[in-house]
C-alpha cells in the first residue's frame, strides 16, 4: 500500500466514526509529520468510541491491544490491505513496571487523552474534515494541516520552535515509561530540534531507570537513531543527558582517549567515532550502523604511551569481544551479530591490501557484503586523515575482478583425493585449501595440476 492509500483508508475510519455519533481525528506522529512536510510512516486515529464499538463497526478487524484502547482495522482487498491504528480515548494509572498502565480507563475527554502521551509534539490532533480544502490535499500542504489542528499541549509552539518538551511535569511521563527518553533524543535528533530545559533536566535525573527498560526495546531505539541520518547528533544528545552511559557505557569510555595525531588529526576515539556516525546516510543497513559505531570499541582498553606514539595493541580482537558481548546484551540475531564482528574485524585489513597475495586478497572479497566493509573503511578514513588511497586500491580490484575469478569452480574435491588413493580425514581440509589457494593465485589451473601440487606437498 502506498502512503497515499493509508492515508484515505485513514480518512475513511474517521469518516465512518463520526457517521456512527463518535469523535475521531488523526492523531501523533503523522499529524506532527504533515505539519513539517513529511510523509508520514502509518496513520493513527483516535476516538471515543471504545474498543467493542471499533470492532462492530468495521469488517476487518484485529484487537491487537484492546485491553489498552487499540484496535487494528483493516482496508482494502486481495491487492493489499492498508491498517489503521485506532485507539480509544484513555486515562492511565500508575506504570508500576516503567512501561503499561496498572489501569487504563476510557474516557470521551480527547484533551484528556492527550495529556497522557509523552511529548507535545506527538500529542496533536487533527480534524481532517474541518480544513478548508479536499483532506487528499493534506499531503502536500502543511498550511492546510494546521487549520484542522486541536492543540491542547501548545504542540503546535514546540512545533515552530524546534523544541522536544515533555507534555505536563516530564518526571512524570519519564516514569510512566522509560523508553521515552530514548525516543525524545530520537526525536530532536531526527528533526534537528533541541531538547526543551527541563525535559533534558529529567533524562539527566533519570537516567539511570533505562536499565529496566527491556535490552530489545533499548537495541531498537539505538538502531533508529543510528539509521535515520541523523547518528551523530543522536549520539551527542545520548552523553549530555547521560543516558550514553547507561545504555553503552563501552561507547561512553572512548571519550577522551587519546590517539596519535599523526594519524587522528580529529581527536581522541570518541570524536573519531562520531565523524563516522555523521557519515551515515538515512536508510543505511543497521549492521553498517552498528559496525561503524563499534569498529573502535576496543581501544579504550587497549590504550598505552610508547616510546614512539600511542599505541593501541590487539585493539581489533580486543574489539571484536567487546561487540560479541553488546550484540549479545542487546540480543542482535545470529546473522546481525555475525555481519557486526565482521566489520569490526577486518576494518583494519585494508591497510594491508596492497601487500596481499592474490588469494588472500581475493579471500578478502568473498567476506558477505562486502559493500558494507568497504562503506566502512570510506568513513573510517575520512573521519581521521582523509588519506583514501587503500580504499580506492581494494575498490578498483573489487569492481574489476569477475566473480568466476573470486570464487572459481573447484580444481578437485575430496572425491578425487579418495581416487588417488588419501585416506579421508583432517588432512583433506588442508589439501584441499592448498589447492584452492594456488588456484586463486593462479599458478595452477588443472585437475592434474592440483593432484600434483598434491603429492608434492603431502606425500
């Protein structure tokens, strides 16, 4: 479904509701989203027409969380459906756990309902039929948006002033659920805002209670922030609230380690790493993400004052531990945990790329996604000496060397082994990487060939 298709699949339940007697306005992020000229992500409704009313009213349905006022509802036909968050006017309790209400009571106060979300930003409201143009137009005319807006937060103030504010006493909302402070330095960071005083006075208070947050909840948060082009400055505001600390506090350490300057005429490690994160584009993967911002994870520990210069001494194996260690905290998959390591552990590799015997450099490319590992180096370098010149070597050969070449049919397997009479066992694995290395460096390229590199090595 395109956004377009969301949208007037939005409109319709709004229109449906209000048909039935009920209050209904878009409501959160995309109404925050069309007031700054973005394309909203999905669409959300909210109303004071309770759950049980919501699933009578439309043919496809899903309470998903009708225990806290939500109810999917679905639009469309064998091409697609388009779903549309609609949530019940609400009052909550206490959040005992730093995330769910104890309570959650429906009310037909929208006000009410709006001063329980987190920031005023997100707490607008819009009556998509009270504008005075078509409702389609909205996409494109935040103008238009902001004549059918109810505000009552003064979102629509923050809005204009670029200000992240927490709706009522931000203690409150931060306790209500942690997570939040994570997502309003998601927020000023994506939208290029700042943290509103006492909103940031809070996070700094309590920072500390994102321990109790979920590793899961934590990991996705820290993976937007990371890919949606706006890292560094997500990173910034992480340290100066001091929730950087709690959350990654191996990332927290790089600060002020020193590095030869010779080399990092940008500054110590920490510096360095956030010239990476301001690299990343919008929509980058999140294991280039996660790669860039753990490549020098370990040299903090590995620090130390030569004669010569600093040195940072098994900083990559050191590192590769490290992140194992924070993919396992935050439970990465195996496949994002497995693409992690490797960038960390072959960012050094290219250094020695010129150096390489044809079969290791071609060893090299075969690491998957390979494209990853080479985003990588690019940014590494030009967040220290803007020197390029391994990169552009690895890329040119990377980009002229044919596949077949990279990964060529086998000269022989173990079946040809067994035939010229070797007894199966660990040596096979050795024969046969022998082999493969002598095919890659192309001094061997035949069957016969091979056999004899065979006996000549192994008898």
């Amino acid at each position: 479904m395109t956004g377009i298709q969301q949208f007037e699949a939005a409109l319709r339940v709004v229109e449906k509701l209000r048909s039935g007697g009920y209050e209904a306005y878009l409501a959160g992020g995309c109404v925050r989203d069309l007031l700054l000229g973005r394309a909203p992500s999905d669409f959300d409704v909210a109303t004071n027409a309770t759950p049980d009313v919501v699933l009578g009213m439309f043919e496809r349905t899903f309470a998903v969380g009708a225990h806290f006022g939500v109810v999917l509802v679905a639009d469309g036909d064998q091409e697609g459906y388009a779903t549309t968050e609609v949530a019940t006017f609400r009052s909550d309790g206490a959040y005992s756990d730093g995330r769910h209400p104890d309570a959650v009571r429906y009310t037909n106060s929208a006000e009410e309902d709006v001063k329980r979300r987190d920031f005023t930003m997100n707490g607008l409201l819009l009556d998509p039929f009270g504008v005075g143009c078509l409702p389609s137009d909205l996409l494109d005319d935040p103008a238009a948006v902001r004549e059918g807006v109810v505000d009552y937060v003064a979102g629509l103030r923050d809005l204009d002033a670029g200000l992240v504010r927490a709706i009522g006493h931000a203690e409150e909302r931060f306790e209500e659920d942690h997570l939040r402070m994570l997502r309003g330095v998601r927020f000023a960071a994506r939208f290029g805002f700042q943290l509103e005083a006492r909103t940031n006075l809070a996070m700094q208070r309590l920072a500390g209670r994102i321990q109790a947050v979920s590793r899961e909840r934590v990991r996705d948060e820290l993976t937007r922030m990371l890919t949606e082009g706006r890292a560094r400055r997500a990173f910034e505001l992480l340290d100066e609230t001091g929730l950087l600390a709690e959350v990654l506090p191996e990332i927290a350490s790089m600060k002020g380690v020193q590095q030869p300057p010779q080399y990092h005429p940008e500054g110590d490690v920490w510096v360095h790493t956030l010239g990476l994160l301001e690299q990343l584009g919008e929509g980058c993967s999140m294991t280039l993400a996660w790669g860039a911002l753990l490549h020098d994870v370990g040299k903090p520990p590995t620090f130390r004052r030569a004669p010569d210069r600093i040195r940072f001494d098994g900083h990559v194996d050191v590192g590769v531990a490290m992140a194992a260690e924070i993919c396992r905290r935050f439970r990465f998959s195996n496949e994002e945990t497995r693409q992690t390591l490797a960038l960390v552990e072959n960012h050094m590799r290219f250094a020695d790329a010129e150096r390489m015997k044809a079969s290791t450099l071609k060893r090299f490319f075969r690491l998957d996604a390979f494209d990853e590992h080479l985003a990588l180096h690019k940014m590494d370098c030009m967040a220290g000496s803007g020197n390029l010149d391994h990169w552009n070597f690895v890329r040119e050969r990377w980009q002229a060397m044919p596949e077949e070449a990279v990964r060529p049919k086998p000269l022989i397997t173990g079946r040809e082994l067994i035939a010229a009479r070797y007894l199966p066992g660990a040596q096979f694995k050795l024969m046969l990487h022998a082999v493969e290395d002598a095919q890659l460096d192309g001094t061997i390229a035949t069957a016969e060939e091979a056999l004899q590199l065979v006996r000549e090595r192994f008898n």
